[in-house]
C-alpha cells in the first residue's frame, strides 16, 4: 500500500491523554524498531526563492502581500523504517488504554518505509512563516488493515471505541492524516484555503494562530506569532500561483 497525504484530519487530544503518551515516550516505548536513515527537518538558508527551489525540488510558492521574505531556509528531507514488534505495538496500545486486539498477529514483522522529502521555509521578520514540502510518503505491505491502524491509532489518542470506530470507517487512510490537536491549548475548524479543504488551528490564549492545507501534491503551513486566522486567510489569497 501507499500513503499520500491529500487531507487532515484533526483529532481533540485530552491533557489526560497527553501525559499518558508523553509518559510512554519517556519509557522509550515503541510498536517496533525504528531505523531512521536520513534525519530530516534540519534547515540551510539559501540566498533566494529560486535557489531554494532548485535545492528543494520544488516549484516555491511566496506571499506578495508581504514582499520579499527576509530569510530562506531549505528544509532537510529524509527516510526510515518501522519494523513492527506485535508484542511491543500491543504493550504500548494496552498501556496507552487502547484495545491492544485491534492489531492482528500478520502486523508482526511489517515493515513501513517512510519518505520526507526537501523543503522551503519563508519567514518575514518573527511575524509570518510560510512552509512547504512533497507529501511525506508511506509505504507498508499490502496486507496491512490501515482501517484497523488507523482506529487503533485514534483509541491511543483518547477516542472512545465506539467512536474511534465511527470515525475509522468514514475515512480513507490511504490519503488522510491524523493531526492530534491539543484540547486544553488549541480549537481548530475545517475552512477553505487556497481554493482547497485545510485546518485553520487558533491557541486558546488569542496569541497567533496557522494555517495547513494540501494542493497539487504539495503541504503547506503559513502561521503567525501575533496575528489571526482570519489575517492569515487574507495573505493566501495573494500566494502566487
């Protein structure tokens, strides 16, 4: 199977929820080993929008309403590998209070390949960073369930069964990305964004605010430390395209 990412899904994250998987992350637990190849996010400044699209592969997309960015990253991509460990993915699902049965014993052994691939970052002053890179790719074996993954995963995020369940069976997992959202710090809405479906996330302090969509094979991320959504979907429509 291949996974590409087309569309978000947003999922409300208790705090509760949140201290059991940071607990977990601290006892180092994993469904598996991870072999990571290539780091990526590491970023190199580039003198302009055109160097950085031939160093990143890609077409760059810029803010006229802003003017020039002051500086320009390109953003490292990378790729590794998951091979699934039953019993660990079971312990983890078990201890996160999800249904460690929701994962069958043909899991053990899989093994997922994960591509990040080269990216660009825009920043104008500490106001505005626009960010944009291929959809990461997944590949896993064909047999793998990503229904029955994909509500696992809900359930150690803190869904409900039956809920995690509903939701599961209303989504296509080979296009759509979970996206935890922390209840008690951030609200989000679906709104329309550059003619597309994206997620328009906003803190609960007023502070800031970002936006994430999906186009032509190509994620994006424009957020602001001290102004609005509302600001943030007047400056998309001036992306250039």
């Amino acid at each position: 199977g291949l996974f590409r990412v087309q569309k978000f899904a947003p999922i409300s994250v208790s705090p509760e929820q949140l201290a059991v998987l940071e607990q977990l992350a601290e006892e180092d637990m994993a469904p598996g080993e991870l072999r990571i190849k290539n780091e990526p996010g590491a970023l190199t400044p580039v003198n302009s929008l055109g160097e950085a699209g031939i160093e990143a592969g890609l077409d760059v997309r810029t803010i006229g309403a802003l003017g020039e960015p002051d500086t320009i990253n390109v953003i490292d991509g990378g790729d590794g590998s998951l091979r699934i460990d039953i019993a660990a993915a079971r312990a983890l699902m078990e201890a996160a209070g999800a249904d460690p049965t929701l994962l069958p014993d043909s899991l053990d052994g899989a093994v997922v390949h994960v591509a990040v691939f080269p990216g660009v970052q825009q920043n104008w002053g500490e106001a505005y960073t626009l960010m944009q890179a291929p959809s990461p790719m997944v590949d896993y074996p064909e047999e793998i369930d990503a229904q029955a993954l994909g509500e696992a995963a809900l359930q150690v995020l803190g869904t409900e069964p039956q809920e995690a369940r509903r939701i599961a069976q209303n989504i296509d997992w080979a296009s759509t990305l979970l996206l935890p959202i922390p209840s008690e710090a951030v609200t989000f809405n679906e709104v329309l964004i550059d003619g597309v479906s994206g997620v328009a996330l906003e803190p609960l302090d007023g502070n800031g605010g970002a936006l994430m969509w999906q186009k032509d094979g190509v994620i994006y991320m424009l957020s602001t430390h001290n102004g609005t959504t509302a600001e943030l979907l007047m400056l998309v429509d001036s992306i250039d395209n």
